[in-house]
C-alpha cells in the first residue's frame, strides 16, 4: 500500500479537541514513524493566540513611536524574533500570551486569546521553577529576560505599578549578574531600550528614582553640535534661556535642540529617524533629566521640569501622558510659585513651559491655573497672535510639526478664557 495514501493528520484546534479515537490513533501509531503526523497539541492551540500577540507588538510600536517623527519601525521585522522565541521557551510563551491578553484588554477589543490571568500566573509558576533550579544558561538567558519584560509590561498596562516595579527590580539583578546594563550583550532587538523605557515610563509616573542607571557618572552630550548655519536670532534667544541654567542641565537642552533639528530635516526631507538611535536618545536624555534636581523654584528646576515634562510627551507615549500626575503637578506648581518674578525667564521659554504643562494634560480644575502667564506676555493689551508665538516657540526646543496643532488649541482656548475675565 502506498504510504502517502496512508498518511493522516490530527490536528487539534482550542475548540476542537481530540476524540477518543484519535488518542487510541496517536497510542497505536506511536512507533510507527512514517505513517501519521501529529502536531503537538500546545503548538497548535496557542497558535492563533500568537497571531494576535504579533498584531500586538504591531500596535504597541505605533503607540510607542509618534508617527509625526517619522521613525524607521522596520516594518516590524525585529518583532519576528519576539515572537518566535515563545516557540521555544514556554515561560516566555504564557508570558507574551499574558501581555496580548491584557493588551486587548484594556483596548476594549474582544479578545480571542486564551484567557491572560491563566497565562500570568502559569510563567510565574514556570518563572519560578526555573530560578529555583538556578540552571544559569536558563535562568539568565535572553528568553527569561524577555519573559519578565513581558510580564511587567502586562502589569504597566493594567496599571499595576507595585508590580512593574518588582519585576524591574528582578530583571536588575539578572542583568547585573550578566555584567550590568552598560556592558550586556544581547541578540534580542531593542529589548535593553524596550526595558529602559518602562523604567523611566515608573520613575516619571511614581516620582521615584529609576531602577536603573540610577548614579550616573557621564554627563557627557549624547548628539554632536549641528555646524549647520542656524538663524542668529533663534540662537541669541536660546543662549539667553541658557546663560544662567547648570552646565550638565545645558548639555541636555543643547542634546534636546539637536533632536528638535534632526526632526524637522527628517520631517521636511522625507527621511526615517531609526529606531535604535530614538531609542538611544530617550535614554540619554530622560535618565539625565530624572538624576538631577535643584531647588524648588529655581530657574535651574523649572526648566529641569519643563524638558523632563516635554522629552516624556515624546518618547513616553503609551497613553500614559495622563498618568503623569506628579510631574505636572511639580511643573505647575513651580511656576505657579515663580509668578510674577517670572519675568526675569525669556518669553519663548515661558511660551513652552506654559504649552508643555498642558501636554501634560492638567485638569479642568487645574487649567486656569497659568493663565496670567500668557496675560504678562500681552503687548498693550492685546495677546500675541498664533504665528507669533511659533516664531517665539522656534528658539526652544519646540517641535512644530509634532505640537502645533495641540499647542496652536491650548493657547487660543487659554486667550479666550483671558478674554471672557476681562
């Protein structure tokens, strides 16, 4: 008899079990190699969970890098390393399975994965094995990172800050047994920046140091000093802002000015900013930013605030902005503080401390709170017309194509509110 004529296959789907028969099919044909096929079961029941885990990472990337950037998403070819390693590491695999299930979750999108509390508490159980049998080319191997990144990831979305915490903090102590975050090596894409990024998303929404790179040494500027000609006026401005600030806190907006270049050529050249140095730059700058403090009140800290407050706007995004309540708070306050002596500060800079605060999203209550900033900045009376203000906004660290049109809202509803008081 033909063999191939012989050939059968059992698939099993997750509402499509195997029958008794099936088994008693699978038992007797066992040692007979050649004649029946069977796909292992877990493959083929958290396989269309995968598909909806790789449509995760999809959405997440659009979330995660704003479009008006343009950065280089590789048109998700790192994601394929994501998820193919759940093919071979079943911690990471509920992990991942977990993170997709949260993920659509909180997206109010109807969710055809398995059930992701299951899966949770299965790559803790797996987790936890693993480390108790403290195997070391298991335990802290890239899959195992990874699958602890997802799991604080899933904790991130749902808001379960305590935990994300407690999984960074697990991550620090393998990643320091690996030689630290300076000096690890990994064949994973982007997983150290995907990490440090959800460490910095903590530290700006908990007000507490970062868990890593917590004690920084290097102060150095991450981005060489554009040669290109630059518009004297802008520049006289933008020394002014920075005439009296601290030299490391000079070095960060001098770095953040470069971004602001680099952006607007991209943007008007149709050019992709690549991922890996977004990613470099939102470490250097922000875990900068959060290991420096001055005294409240200060120049020095309002501005501190102002670039930590703007920085997270872009490269925090996740639908998180509103969650930084502490920073905002912090921002409004200071300068709220600073009234009337605000006047010693340049008018582009309040401009954008004022515009940044309320990227920050601040509150009904808390909206009127700055208005007389904009009030001390009329010209007899009568406010600064929009296009003024860009012109203004320019010698800042502003990023018109990204901002205008949110900014552009934010400050005429706050004339108008202006206007209905006088």
């Amino acid at each position: 008899m033909d063999k191939r004529r012989a050939l059968s296959f059992i698939v099993t789907t997750p509402t499509q079990k195997q029958t008794r028969y099936q088994n008693r099919q699978i038992k007797k044909h066992a040692a007979k190699p050649g004649y029946m096929f069977v796909w292992p079961q877990f493959v083929l029941t958290v396989m269309p969970a995968l598909a909806y885990s790789s449509t995760v990472f999809f959405l997440v990337s659009l979330e995660m890098y704003p479009k008006e950037l343009s950065i280089d998403l590789d048109d998700g070819k790192n994601d394929v390393y994501w998820i193919g390693t759940a093919f071979h590491d079943q911690v990471y695999l509920h992990a991942i399975l977990a993170l997709t299930g949260v993920f659509f979750d909180t997206h109010q999108v109807e969710s055809h994965a398995p059930e992701h509390y299951k899966h949770s508490i299965k790559a803790l159980q797996l987790l936890q094995d693993r480390l108790f049998v403290m195997k070391e080319s298991e335990c802290f191997s890239d899959a195992t990172i990874m699958a602890i990144f997802a799991l604080a990831s899933a904790a991130d979305i749902a808001n379960d800050l305590p935990t994300v915490e407690r999984h960074l903090r697990g991550l620090k102590r393998i990643i320091d047994f690996r030689g630290g975050m300076g000096s690890l090596r990994t064949n994973t894409p982007d997983l150290l920046g995907k990490i440090c990024r959800l460490d910095l998303s903590l530290a700006v929404q908990t007000w507490r140091p970062p868990v890593f790179f917590n004690e920084l040494t290097s102060w150095d500027p991450y981005l060489v000093i554009s040669r290109a000609p630059q518009d004297a006026n802008d520049e006289m401005i933008s020394r002014l802002i920075t005439d009296n600030l601290e030299p490391r806190l000079c070095t960060i907006w001098e770095d953040l000015r470069q971004f602001r270049r680099m952006s607007i050529f991209a943007n008007e050249a149709n050019h992709k900013i690549p991922k890996d140095t977004f990613s470099e730059l939102m470490v250097s700058l922000l875990y900068r930013l959060v290991n420096l403090s001055y005294d409240l009140g200060s120049p020095n800290e309002v501005v501190r605030l102002g670039m930590l407050g703007y920085v997270a706007c872009i490269f925090l995004q996740w639908g998180k902005t509103a969650e930084f309540h502490h920073l905002r708070r912090m921002l409004g306050g200071t300068l709220k503080a600073m009234y009337p002596g605000i006047s010693d500060i340049p008018t582009p800079a309040i401009l954008w401390l004022f515009l940044t605060w309320h990227l920050l999203r601040p509150s009904e209550q808390e909206v009127r709170m700055l208005d007389g900033l904009l009030g001390s900045m009329s010209c007899n009376d009568t406010p600064l017309i929009w296009s003024d203000v860009q012109g203004l906004l320019r010698s800042s660290v502003w990023i018109g194509h990204m901002h205008d049109t949110e900014g552009e809202a934010v400050y005429r509803r706050a004339i108008l509110r202006i206007s209905s008081i006088e």
